[in-house]
C-alpha cells in the first residue's frame, strides 16, 4: 500500500497550480459553460479503502463532458455484451481532436474507431437500453447513483440545452452515423439524450469515488458489490489510457501514465489500480480541451507517488 497523502499537502500543491488556471481558455463552443469561473479548482482522491482527501472548491459542480463516455461505454457494455458494442464502435485511438469527422469517410464498414471520440460516444449514447431519451438518461442517471451512492445527482438543464441548440458538428457526425446504420432511431432524440448525459453535473468527491470503483475492478468499495464487471471495467480504463485525453493520450501516457479521462467542462478523472480514484476540477482548457490544472496537478500526484502503470 503506498503512503497517503495529507489533506494540507494536497492544498499546498493545488496552491502551486493555481497560477496555471489563467494559461488555457474556459471552453465557449458550449456557450453555457463559458459561465465557468477559471479559479474554481478542486482536487479529490479517494483510496480504496474509503478514505476520501480533498482540497479546493470541493462543492462546486461541474457537468461530466467527455468524463461520461466512460461511464456510458460501461452502460452500454452491460446492456449489449462486448460483441454487440464493438460490432458498431472500434477499439481504436485516432489521434485526432474528440469532434473529429474525417476518418469515418475512411473506413469501410463505416464505423466510429473508438468510444472516445464523439462518434463513438454518439453510437454508444444511442445503444443504452431506454425507449426514450429521458428513460436511457434515466437509466445512466441510477448507474451514477449505484456508483457514488448520491442519488441527488443530475443533469444540468441549462448545460444541456445550450448544447442541443449548437450541436450542429455532434448532428452531422449522427446524421452519416445513421446513414450508414450504425445508429438507430431518431437523431433528434439520439442527441437529447447525449447532450443530457455529457450535462450530468457532480463534484470532485464523486468523481473520484467512480475513479476507485474503476481501479477496483468495478466493485463497490464499502458493499463489495460488483456493480461493473470486471472485464468491462477493465476495457473502460484500456481505453482511458489509449484514448482517454483526446489527441493528446499518447503524451499523457508517456508524462503521466494512468488511466484518465477528461471532459470541456475542465474534470479529469483518473483510476489507478491498487491506488485508487483521483478527479480534478480546473475549467481552462489547453488547446487539445484538456484542463491545464488537471494535468499538471494528476502529473505531479503521478511522479510523487509513482502511480505510472507502465
Ligand atoms: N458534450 C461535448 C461535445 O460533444 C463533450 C466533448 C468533450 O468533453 N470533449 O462536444
């Protein structure tokens, strides 16, 4: 078991990233998370045995983003089994940006080439068990509430309207998705239900406590309850590493080396087996979208304590 970190230590070190928070841009594409404060920072990591240390803006909420592609993917896996998933998505990284339409034109059978990027968050979104967008958002809704043990937990109306009126690219990538069959049903409805999954909105706390059900192998850490099976949770942190920070996967895993994924509303989350969970708030974005605090702050937890898998 590795030495624990001290709740003031973590302050001191979200202290020294603090002036990084000004160094990227709060995304806007998304015009209500412009409204994001770049200084509300907050870091969490909860070990495996229930321990939970935090510092910085820990209450604040912030909508998942691209977090909620994992956690979909492992929805999507329990409800369709392996083949069914990537039967319609690949296993893939692109190395290119999340919202990136031009390799789908590239393969044929046209599929998106992994579930990271939108398209392949799209098709997955769109294979969650529900008849309507409300009962699949529902549905992922309880799997968070199994999963953090918060069933306040929901999706931010105004995120997720903002989202819907301005997705024209997200639209776009569904409508040729549907052309070629690898979605089903209505685009309109698809979409609902995507834009109402990237807006559930959580904190650091919880963030960090879906990271350690990942290392611990999709068991619940008090029941012991195996909420994700274990070879599904263990596909979700493969592709955490290989595609996990958009086009910029292969320098984290070279600088950092832990599974993690992040989100445009500035959360990291990242999952470190016989480690724990650890989730980072810092809304300024680098160019590539990832928050400019989460990394620097993941990569020094990752240095001092030796946390690379490699
Ligand atoms: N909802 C966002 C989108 O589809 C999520 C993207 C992200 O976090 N990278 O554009």
């Amino acid at each position: 078991m590795r030495k624990k970190l001290t709740t003031e230590i973590l302050e001191e070190w979200l202290e020294n990233v603090r002036p990084y928070a000004y160094d990227g841009q709060v995304a806007d594409y998304i015009p209500a998370l412009s409204k994001q404060h770049p200084e509300d920072l907050a870091v969490a990591i909860y070990y495996l045995d229930g321990e939970c240390i935090h510092a910085g803006k820990v209450e604040t909420c912030f909508t998942l983003q691209s977090i909620s592609k994992v956690i979909a993917l492992a929805l999507a896996l329990i409800d369709n089994g392996e083949d069914y998933v990537f039967g319609h998505v690949g296993m893939e990284p692109t190395g290119d940006p999340f919202h990136s339409i031009y390799r789908l034109e590239q393969h044929r059978p046209s599929k998106p080439l992994n579930p990271m990027i939108n398209a392949g968050a799209l098709a997955v979104s769109n294979m969650i068990h529900g008849v309507t967008p409300d009962e699949k958002v529902g549905r992922l809704l309880s799997f968070i509430h199994e999963m953090t043990d918060d069933h306040s937990i929901s999706f931010n109306r105004e995120v997720a309207f903002s989202e819907f009126e301005t997705a024209f690219l997200n639209r776009s990538l569904l409508y040729y998705l549907k052309q070629h069959k690898v979605v089903t049903g209505s685009v309109e409805e698809t979409l609902d239900a995507y834009t109402k999954q990237c807006s559930i909105e959580l904190n650091v706390m919880h963030l960090s406590k879906i990271g350690a059900l990942f290392a611990n192998d999709g068991k619940d850490l008090n029941s012991g309850r195996q909420i994700i099976p274990k070879h599904f949770a263990r596909i979700c942190k493969t592709f955490m590493v290989t595609c996990g920070m958009y086009d910029a996967s292969g320098a984290f895993a070279i600088k950092v080396g832990i599974p993690a994924k992040s989100g445009v509303s500035g959360g990291v989350m990242g999952s470190v087996n016989g480690f724990g969970g650890i989730a980072v708030y810092g809304p300024a974005l680098d160019p590539k979208g990832n928050s400019v605090v989460g990394l620097k702050l993941i990569e020094m937890l990752s240095n001092r304590y030796d946390l690379s898998i490699f």
